[in-house]
C-alpha cells in the first residue's frame, strides 16, 4: 500500500465494476463514500487520484478485499440472475443486501463445486431433466416427486410449527445434487433465487426473512427455473402476460403441484372438510389442509382454486396477502448481538451441505484452512461449526 501521501494505484474500471457490483448508484456510492458525486465520477474516468482515505472506504463500502481493488483489470464474474420479480414490470435494481447474498452464493457456488472436482464424494452430479413452459407443470411435478422419493405420508408427519418440512426438502435436494441456501435478504426484494453455471453445482437461495411455512414453495418454485434452465431472482408474485410473467406462473404451478398432489389434496378435502360448497369454505377450512401438507395458508387457498374447489383465494385475499406483506418475525438475539458466526454459517448451507464439508475434512480430502476457506470461518469457528453440526444431526428427525 502507497503511504498516506501518495495516491492509490488503482484501475478507475475495476472501482466502477466493484461499485455495480454492489449495486450502488454513482450518487448513493458518493454519500457512502463522503466524497462528492462529481469527484467519484472524475476518479471512475481515470481523471481524479484515489487518496488513501477514500481507498480503505471503498474496501468497506464496497465489501472488497484490498488484492481485489487493486487488480490491473475487471475480473471474471458470474452473470446475475434474470430478474423475475415483477414479470417484466419495470422495476429497480436488486437491491445492494439481495446482491451481497448473490454474491455469497456465488462463492459457495463455486467452492462446492472446486470440492467436487476434489473429492467425488461430496456432492452428487445433479441430473436436472430438462422442462418447458410448454410441459404440463403438473406432470413435470409428478415426476419430479417421484424423483424425490418422498411420499403424502411421511410430509404430514413433519412439524410445520417448525422448520423441519424445509430442512427434510432441502436435505433431499441437497442429496440430488443442488445446494441449498438460506440467505438473509430484504424481503420485500426478493423470495428466492436460482443460479446455474456450466460445470457448477446448481444453487437455490431461499430468504431466511421469510416464514417458515412458505419457504418450501420457495424452494421448489426455483427448482422449477432450475428445471427450466434459468437462473432467476424472483418475488412470486406476478399478473401480466408477458413471457417472463408466464415462467413464473409456469413454476408457481410446478412448485403448488409438487408439495399439494391433485389427488391427494382431493382426498383430504374429502375426509377433512367433507362435501361443501365453493362459497361456504371458510379460511378455517384452508388453514386445516395447509396444516395436514405443511404449508402456507396462502399457497393452499391458491391450489385449492386451481383445482376448482373453492375460491377462499380471492374472497380473502385481504388476508391471505398478508403473508407477502409481512416477512418473518425475528426472535430476538438477545445482548450477544446476534447469532455466532457457526450457526449463521450452519443455518445457511443447512446439515447435509455441513457434513460434505466435514466429512471431506475427516477424510483429508481438504485440511482445515480449506474446509475455514468453503465456509469463511476461522479455525475455532469451525470447530465450533463441527460441534453445531454434529449435534443438528444427532438432533434430526429419523
């Protein structure tokens, strides 16, 4: 590093692409870099030093490491998802906390998949059988789920109280050969996500703000893209008829079709709610079912329209559309500050992922520096980590 009295030797192109990497606009970087905007614009031109001062900002604003700000060009990147969330709508920018959490994906994206070629054990070869928007969903997901293996039976046995019908479709995921991650986003910006990349283990990020009933529908709406051979970011929601509007309806079907089978939902209508009419179903009646399949009221209400048995769907979509006004309430962290570095990191990658890292470690497959490096942590951080995983599987469901 230059002293403090001589300018950094900077390249103005990678501080431009390290600035839309995060996703800040010239004016927002400006105010968080206490500079002036006509200063930044002079320094990305190549017009204007960079002092010392405003370098060790730009580290932190731009959450980059000095080796990388200081690159003689832009490095290789992995192009950001399609943006799903409006349906073609115009909309803003992810924002810069949704753009982090892709980009910590990326990472692990990329650190799985280097483990892999490493280590054949460590994660299957995902054999995604490709699918259309000219596919029947229903029948794509029929399929899917035999995939799967996972029965009507065993999902009413899981607790919904719980996150325990996530984690058991997540570790069978995560089996087939797809990483799955919990991220911390704004919740409002964005549900889910999917990422591929030729030779990469392909990845689904699921908000960790969203509630526990509804991540599932996440999950499995972005296996649809997956499916599809998208990689997406999406908020679930869209009305119009354009042809990124008919994907996300495409893999809102897939995802419903998946986790609430047509027959299967018609036979607990008959044995649970009985043979009522379209009008006299109650939100009662809807939670009940959602209950017995363990997931959102909201996604329910939507099937059980789809499949023509009552319209709860929008004679209550007040209520219902309440679940995507309201993101998951946080228990508090207490006085600590929030949770420890190894549950964050055990919450995100979840059990199965864990044990990949873990068991290459036993195996000297990776020493500990690397299994630290895969899950950015610090040597007793990954202790730790080991410990928090050993016991989540002790603790798991059989």
């Amino acid at each position: 590093m230059p002293s403090r009295t001589q300018p950094v030797p900077v390249t103005p192109a990678v501080l431009k692409w390290a600035r839309e990497l995060r996703g800040y606009s010239i004016g927002k970087a400006a105010e968080l870099l206490k500079v002036s905007r006509t200063l930044l614009e002079e320094i990305e031109r190549g017009d204007s030093p960079v002092s010392t001062t405003t370098f060790h900002r730009m580290l932190t604003v731009y959450q980059q490491t000095e080796s990388v700000l200081l690159l003689p060009n832009t490095p290789d990147w992995d192009p950001w998802p399609q943006d799903f969330r409006t349906g073609g709508n115009l909309r803003a920018a992810l924002l810069p906390e949704t753009r982090m959490a892709i980009r910590e994906a990326r990472r692990y994206q990329h650190a799985m998949s280097d483990l892999r070629e490493d280590y054949a054990e460590a994660f299957a070869k995902a054999s995604l059988r490709a699918a259309t928007i000219e596919d029947d969903p229903e029948d794509t997901a029929r399929r899917e789920r035999r995939r799967f293996g996972l029965t009507i039976a065993e999902q009413r046995k899981w607790h919904l109280t719980t996150d325990e019908p996530f984690r058991m479709w997540r570790a069978r995921a995560q089996a087939l050969g797809i990483l799955v991650l919990l991220k911390s986003m704004p919740w409002d910006d964005c549900r889910g996500i999917s990422l591929r990349g030729n030779g990469l283990i392909p990845v689904i990020i699921v908000n960790s703000n969203d509630r526990e009933a509804a991540r599932s529908f996440t999950l499995f709406h972005e296996y649809g893209h997956l499916l599809l051979n998208e990689s997406a970011a999406c908020i679930l929601q869209s009305e119009n008829q354009t042809r990124q509007a008919r994907i996300e309806r495409w893999c809102n079907r897939f995802a419903a079709a998946f986790l609430m089978p047509p027959d299967e939902v018609r036979e607990l209508v008959a044995l649970h709610i009985g043979d009522k009419p379209r009008s006299h179903w109650t939100l009662a009646n809807v939670s009940r079912l959602a209950t017995l399949l363990k997931v959102s009221v909201t996604s329910m209400a939507l099937r059980l329209k789809e499949l023509d048995i009552t319209n709860v769907y929008d004679t209550e979509a007040n209520i219902l559309f309440r679940d995507r006004r309201e993101p998951r309430k946080n228990k508090s962290s207490g006085s600590s500050g929030g949770p420890a570095p190894a549950t964050v990191r055990l919450s995100e990658v979840g059990a199965s992922a864990a044990a990949v890292v873990l068991r290459a470690l036993s195996n000297r497959a990776i020493d500990s520096r690397q299994a630290a490096e895969i899950l950015d942590l610090g040597a007793g951080q990954l202790r730790e980590f080991a410990s928090r995983a050993q016991q989540q599987s002790r603790d798991a469901p059989p």
